[in-house]
C-alpha cells in the first residue's frame, strides 16, 4: 500500500509530488520513512557535542548572521583552553563524538589551533571521542592535515544544489563559487572523511523542482551524513528584504520534515541530524524529526557566555536551565517516541562503515 504511494524507486516528479503532499499522503510518507528508519539506523540517538568555535567570517553570504559585513555583533573565538575543556565536559558526559564549528577562515594560525584542538581530544579521550568538523572550504592540504590528526567526519552543506539559486545567495567572487564548493565536496570525500552535506529549506527563489534535485544531489554524491534545516530570515542580513515571500512557518516545517523523511528513504543508512534551527519553527521540532528519519542531535555545549554572538539565524531557542537539564529534558522527549540516547558511542555513519569496510568503534 505504502509502496504505490510511494511509487518506489523514487522519480523526480515523484519526489516533487512527494515535496507538496499533506494529510494522509503526507502522513503515509512519514510512516513509510519511519519504518525505513528503525529497520536500518534503529531507535538509538547520537549526540554531538556542538562547539561554536568562532563567529569571525571571511564570507559574505546574503542569508547569514555572521557574514563578514555584518557590524552588528561582536566577533568572538574560544581560546584553545576553553574548547579543551568543553571537549573534556562532553566526553564526561557521554556524548561520545563532538562538532567543531566555526565561520570560514584559511589563515594558517587558524588551521594550526584547529589541528591542536583535534590532536589534543583525541589525547585526552584515548582516542575515543568522535569528531566531526564544520569550517567551511579549506585547502586540500588542510582537509588533508586535519584527517590525518583524526578528524574522523565533515560537513559542509552545498546550501542549494541549484547553481541558479546559490548565484542570488552570494556574492559574485572567487570565495562564495558554486563549483568550488562542489569540488571541496569532492576532495572531502577523496581524503576519508564521513562526508556530509544538506541544504537550507524554504529559502527565497527556492522551488520544490530545487528540492527534488537536492535529495537527488545528495543520494548521487553518496554521502555519509546529511544536516539540513529551514531557512531563518536574520534581519541584519540583505536576504531579510526577501521575507514576505517565505512560506508560513508551519508550511516551512512540514517542508523540512518532508526532506527529512525523503532522505531517509532515498539513502537509508547515513546519519541524518535533526538540526537545532528546526526548533525555531515548533518546540516539539526535534523530536518531530527523529521520529521520521533523523538519528543525530547536536547540542549545543559552546560556553554560554559566548552563544548570544553565534546568530547565523535569530530567535533561537536557549538551554532554560544547564546543560545537564537539557539532557535530562532530551532524554524524556525521546522516550515519548520509543528512542533512546546511544550515550558513550560515537555512532558513526553505517553508510560510511558499509562503504569503506573500515573497523571503526561503533
Ligand atoms: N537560516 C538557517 N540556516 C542558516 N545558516 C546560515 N544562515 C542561516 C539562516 N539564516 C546555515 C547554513 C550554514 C550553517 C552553518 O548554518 O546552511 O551552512
């Protein structure tokens, strides 16, 4: 029954009507992507410990808080000690893998503390902490720098797969090039990395042929990892101008879940985030999105002091009491839709295990 809904495999007229579908297709689509789910990824959660290292942006992109011309905040970078000890505050609690994320930047002192900070996790965790890592297009020599010293995964989201969109989202120059972030993509995946990408959802100009196409982009590229999430409108940013023509929230949301649960079923055994950005449109977002196809959380356990600078996007939500309560809080969320916390695993992409045949921990 599911399977004609779903007209399996998957077209890309299908996946656009799939992209527009409401009520019972809708609802029988999430269904399909459930089971898909459990029967490959199962109902355990992975945490990452996410680390916003810095708000300092080479890049200028239309969409986002921290772009380069924006004065409106102030410019922060955690020293190297604090992210230690971050590190150290995630492992002791059971996170079993961490997030480096950070604005773009390719100055050599930058790349040396990313390289300290991945060698010294390792070290203090007997090598047992995962690490992903979001900083943006970086040289071949770096990527290949910050594997070697045990970056075990990568994201860097392609943002839109449509070369047409990514031109009216960025400046026309070398730093913000549509083919170069492709090839980046590329060179991530030849050095070893767990390689992940996503898109944003619900953006200006975006239509749901756009969306189709990006699953599909997805899937070709055989990605390990996918982070996507709606778009925000920040309004210290030029794509602010552009609001009145976004979905309403509850149209942006269920469009979110919709990619959410399309991934899934196109590419059954990766890691899929539920990502944080998607709580600014329902409270109730994250679990929402694991219950359909995600399998990733990435809390966030940058030092609060510093959090309010790190806006790519605006009224976003805030632990209400520690970090620990937060945990707490996830843990009773999760088990109202029968998943659990997969405490003290790195929880690597099976796609990436299958693929690769390494022996990684699991
Ligand atoms: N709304 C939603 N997501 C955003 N990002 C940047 N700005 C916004 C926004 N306004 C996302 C981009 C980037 C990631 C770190 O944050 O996809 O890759």
């Amino acid at each position: 029954m599911i399977e004609t809904i779903l007209n399996y495999p998957l077209s890309r007229d299908r996946l656009i009507d799939l992209l527009s579908s409401s009520g019972e297709e809708e609802k029988a689509l999430f269904n399909y992507s459930t089971a898909t789910k459990l029967k490959n990824v199962g109902n355990e959660v992975y945490l990452r410990g996410l680390i916003e290292l810095s708000n300092i942006c080479d890049k200028d992109c239309f969409y986002c808080g921290i772009r380069k011309s924006n004065n409106n905040i102030t410019r922060f970078t955690l020293k190297y000690e604090e992210v230690i000890e971050s590190v150290k505050y995630a492992y002791e609690k059971g996170y079993g893998s961490i997030v480096i994320q950070s604005g773009e930047r390719s100055s050599r002192s930058f790349s040396d503390k990313i390289d300290k900070i991945i060698r010294e996790s390792k070290k203090i965790t007997n090598n047992n902490i995962g690490i992903t890592l979001s900083c943006g297009e970086q040289s071949e020599e770096t990527y290949l720098r910050w594997f070697e010293s045990g970056a075990d995964r990568y994201l860097l989201r392609i943002e839109t797969s449509s070369e047409e969109l990514y031109k009216k989202l960025h400046p026309k120059d070398t730093l913000h090039n549509y083919t170069n972030r492709r090839n980046a993509l590329e060179l991530l995946r030849k050095t070893g990395y767990q390689l992940g990408t996503g898109v944003m959802i619900g953006l200006p100009f975006q239509t749901t042929e756009m969306l189709a196409d990006d699953l599909i982009f997805m899937r070709d590229l055989n990605i390990d990892m996918c982070g996507m999430g709606p778009y925000i409108e920040h309004t210290k940013t030029p794509l602010y101008k552009f609001r009145e023509q976004l979905p309403i929230t509850t149209v942006r949301l269920s469009l979110a879940l919709k990619m959410i649960s399309l991934s899934r079923i196109l590419m059954p055994n990766i890691n899929i985030a539920a990502t944080t950005v998607l709580k600014v449109l329902d409270q109730k977002a994250t679990e929402k999105a694991i219950a359909i196809g995600a399998n990733v959380i990435m809390p966030n356990i940058t030092p609060l002091f510093y959090r309010k600078e790190y806006l790519l996007y605006e009224n976003r939500s805030e632990p209400l009491f520690s970090f620990e309560d937060e945990l707490a809080l996830l843990e009773k969320r999760l088990e109202t839709i029968s998943h659990r916390i997969g405490y003290n695993k790195q929880g690597n992409s099976k796609h990436y295990t299958k693929n690769w045949s390494r022996c990684i921990p699991e």
